[in-house]
C-alpha cells in the first residue's frame, strides 16, 4: 500500500497541498523548501511503519511482552486493511496518514509504558516529537478518534498489567541482561526540527 502512493506522482501534489493548508491554519507561509522538508517528513513517517512494527514484535519477545504487542499488532494489521476508516483510503496518500499514525503512536504508547516501569526505552524515543507533528497535520475531527483507538488497544491488551510485571525480581534480572534493547540506535531521526516553517513546531 506504500509502495503504490508513493508510485504516484498525484500523491505528492495532493501531500503537498494539504501542508500548505496545515500552514495556513498554524499561520505560516512555508517556502518551497520547508513545502519539500515537509514532504521529507510525512513519506519517512510513513515509510518506517513497517520496519518499525517489525523490531517491535523482536523487542517484544526479548522481554516478555509479545503476547500484549501481538494484540497490538493485530489491531494496527486490521486498521491498515480496512478500507474505509478514519481516513478512507480511497484517499490516496491522506488515507495512509492515520493508518501510519495509529500504528506509530500504539507503538510509542507501549514504549512509554515499558520505560515508566523499567527505566529503559523499547522504542526509538524519536517517535514522540514525529507522532506530536503528524498529529497536528492530520488534525480534527480525525486525531480525536485515532487517539481513541489507540487508547482502547492499549487498554485492552492490558499492556500496563504486563509491563508491571517486568519489575518482579526475575523479570528485573532478564531486564538487566538485555542492556539496552536498541543496540543499533534508534530509527533514523526524522526531521521535526525542519518544520518550523510550516508551524508545525512541537509542543
């Protein structure tokens, strides 16, 4: 599904119009530039879904969280099938913004979670400030939802429950032996920084 919008060339015109839209509503007036950086932006975001969902499943199981995170990739697995969701996606590339939205900040959501009760990340911690900008570019009434759903997969995978019980002594011991998860660094960061001129600073 990736693969094919970024194959059209309509999808970068149409990308690009929504940034000068989102511009507009934060009161920028963004050069060509900072248009093309933000493109930049949004087709990374999109485009580390998968490996991202792929080194959560590993992280998952190094710690003994897989059966929580494979509920959660179900759901993300399910949100990209379905067609007509938040933000259809008949859409072209705007119908993969939430779709990539939901799986990146589920994900962060069981990182927070994780680091809260170990003091050690799971996932690239970069995802905070990137899920904080995509969030503005989808905007309402659409993040309300997205955030609901994700609040719900989290819930209902009782994700917390499961994190809680890494700090038993035998779950600490694995824990410390794993050092730091991410041994490669986190994911390539992405380029928040450049995107002050379409006011999409971060909070």
């Amino acid at each position: 599904m990736i693969a094919d919008q970024f194959a059209d060339a309509k999808s970068a015109i149409d990308l690009r119009n929504l940034l000068k839209e989102v511009a507009a509503r934060e009161g920028a007036t963004p050069s060509n530039i900072e248009l093309a950086q933000g493109s930049s932006f949004v087709y990374n975001y999109i485009e580390q879904v998968p490996y991202v969902l792929t080194v959560a499943w590993t992280s998952a199981r190094n710690v003994g969280i897989e059966t929580e995170v494979s509920h959660i990739l179900q759901m993300v697995e399910s949100y990209w099938i379905e067609a007509d969701d938040v933000i259809p996606d008949s859409l072209g590339i705007f119908g993969l913004l939430d779709d990539a939205y939901c799986s990146l900040s589920s994900l962060q959501a069981v990182s927070d979670l994780y680091r809260q009760q170990t003091g050690k990340f799971l996932f690239p911690d970069d995802l905070t400030s990137a899920n904080k900008v995509m969030r503005k570019i989808i905007g309402d009434p659409y993040t309300p939802q997205l955030d609901d759903i994700v609040s719900r997969a989290i819930t209902d995978a009782r994700v917390a429950e499961a994190v809680k019980q890494l700090t038993t002594p035998e779950k600490q011991t694995l824990i410390d032996s794993q050092a730091t998860i991410w041994n490669h660094g986190p994911v390539s960061e992405l380029p928040v920084s450049q995107l002050k001129g379409l006011g999409l600073t971060v909070d």
